[in-house]
C-alpha cells in the first residue's frame, strides 16, 4: 500500500478550544501525526511526500472565496489591533437574510462553523499539503493501485463546499472522491469516525453520483449535534444518496460492525467505480473524546469486511486523538485491511 504523508502538516499545531465554556487545548495537535506514524511504522509502511496537487483538485469541491479567505485569513487577522496568535471567530450569520462581508472578523464568521478549528498562521500550508496527500493517494488509485492512504492533518470531513468547523479545513475526503469522479462514473464514500461527516455529506448532498454513508455516534447528544440524522437522505438529485447510520455512545464492536454491514450493503446495490474511505479511528475505547467503546479487535475485523468489499479505495485519515491508543487503532485496522497477520501490540 502506498501511503502519503507531508511534513509540513505538523507546521498546523492549533492552541484554542471551547469546551463547556471553558478553554482547552486543541484535540488537533502535530503528535497526532508523529503517533499514525508510528502506526504505519508498526505494519512496515513507508510515507511519500505527495507532489503539489492543482488548485483545481481543491475548487471541485470548495468554493473560490472559501480558499481565497483560508489562504489570507492568518495575515489579515495580525492586522486587528491586539490580535490574538489565531484566527478564532466570535461572530456568525444566523439572520435569515445575510450578505458577505468585507471585515476579517465578518468573513471569519462567516467561514468558520465553531471555534474548534482555529487558523495559525502555518495552517493553510498544512492544510494544502494534507489535500495534497488526498490527491497523491487518489491518484495513485486512478493509476491502478488496489488501494493508497492520506495521512491527512488537519482533517477535513466537517468542512463543507466553504465553512470549516470541527478542526476541520479542506475536506480531504471530499477532494479525493470529486477526483475519482474525474474518471469514474460513480463514486462512494463511507466515514467511519464516530462523528458525523457534516461536511462530506453537504457537499454531495443534491448528487446521485457520490453515496455518501456515515456511521457515527448519535448527534442528539454528540458532535456535531444539527446533522448526521437517519431521515438525512438527500435533496434534488440526491435523494437517496445519502445515509446515515447513527449509533449510541455506549456502541461496542457488534452493534458497530453490523453496520459497517448495512453500509456496504447499500454501497454494493450503488455499484460504485471507487470508494473514498474517512477513516476515523475516534471510535476506539481508549480515544479521549469517549465517542463509542471500539476494540482493537473491532478495528481489525472493520478493516477485513471493508478489504473484501474489493473497491479501489482511497483511504483517508480523518479522527483519532491524543492517547497512546492511536498508534495501535491505526495499525489494527491496516493490519485487518492489508490481511496482515501482526499481533495487536498494546501501548505501554
């Protein structure tokens, strides 16, 4: 398998967080990828740096000014009087009528979904060089490789055609699956992270070219907690192309492997060319944000029923956060996907 990896992700090390009212530490930091790493490391995978991918990879799925306002943000936020080290916006659109604005702090609002994915001034670099590890990936599929991973950070699956949320800044996943669309009649994703893929899903949501299927904890009570609803089917077009499979926060690896199988049951009748994989590892017991109660084990078998599916896949790294955990989340699930046979090694 060939894995994409740029370093210049880890240059994304965002500080700000609202929890509860309270401020917190980012949950999106460069260990992130120093722990995948390793995961790959564990299975013998090696990492590429991907080439630069076109502008045109990121404008299939994002708007113009949506790239145009991460590209500048940082800069011109510096230019406020007492400007904080980050983009953070504290004002949104919520009228029924709203027309664009031209401040910085305006178009922070308008761009950004929450404070959770604050932008640094490294960020939008990072963010184009994970969209470049999505595009390496997925060409490397279109090429004729079985399948290919993205190591991608920032994530990307809570950012829609031009608001980003979740630390979340370019969709990777949707960038991906808008590639294969380049050559392929139709396309599938399925997202596994134990959020909802908001993003993903508004994107595609009026296509009946690109089934988007998202197995997520319940947004009642979970992130993001407006979308990722089983009545959610799509619009226009789109009806029907879209599914969702919400599931409790107590979820275990039963519950959830049913539904990877009721997923790719509604894949296979779609009978797609390709499949984009966002692969969340958040839903494991040990993740700290405490999403569902997913084992090691669980991963691994998620990894084997997704392999004998038989798509071309583009995998894509979406969730997974800071606990020594993550490492072996990674390379369980590769190792049941690739048909390896490794022991799962718990961290120390």
């Amino acid at each position: 398998m060939k894995c994409f990896y740029a370093p210049e992700t880890e240059t994304h090390d965002p500080l700000f967080r609202l929890t509860h009212g309270k401020l917190q530490r980012n949950a999106e930091q460069a260990e992130r990828a120093r722990l995948l790493l390793a995961g790959l490391d564990a299975l013998s995978l090696s990492v590429t740096a991907p080439a630069p991918a076109p502008r045109a990879a990121l404008e299939a799925v994002h708007t113009k000014r949506f790239l145009g306002f991460l590209e500048t943000a940082w800069t011109e936020w510096q230019k406020l009087p007492d400007a904080g080290p980050e983009v953070v916006p504290n004002v949104f659109p919520r009228t029924t009528t709203a027309s664009y604005p031209e401040t910085i702090v305006g178009r922070a609002g308008w761009h950004m979904g929450d404070t959770s994915a604050p932008i640094g001034e490294h960020s939008w670099r990072a963010a184009v060089r994970a969209a470049d590890c999505a595009v390496a990936a997925t060409d490397a599929v279109l090429n004729g490789d079985a399948n290919a991973y993205a190591l991608c950070r920032p994530a990307g699956h809570h950012t829609s055609a031009e608001i980003a949320a979740g630390h979340c800044l370019l969709n990777n996943s949707a960038i991906a699956a808008a590639r294969l669309r380049s050559k392929h009649d139709r396309v599938a994703t399925l997202d596994i992270d134990v959020h909802h893929g908001n993003g993903t899903q508004d994107i595609f949501y009026e296509r009946d070219d690109v089934l988007t299927v998202s197995i997520h904890a319940d947004p009642t009570d979970y992130y993001p907690f407006f979308t990722g609803f089983a009545g959610e089917t799509g619009s226009g077009a789109g009806t029907g192309y879209n599914l969702n499979i919400p599931l409790p926060r107590t979820t275990t690896d039963a519950v959830w492997l049913s539904a990877i199988d009721t997923a790719l049951a509604r894949i296979d009748a779609f009978k797609p060319d390709a499949l984009v994989l966002s692969l969340g590892l958040d839903t494991h017991e040990d993740d700290p944000l405490m999403g569902m109660k997913i084992s090691w084990d669980g991963l691994r078998t998620a990894g084997e029923k997704i392999a004998a599916a038989g798509y071309p896949t583009v995998i894509v790294q979406e969730g997974g956060y800071l606990s020594p955990a993550l490492t072996t989340s990674l390379s369980s699930f590769l190792s049941g996907y690739l048909g390896a046979k490794i022991p799962v090694l718990e961290p120390n």
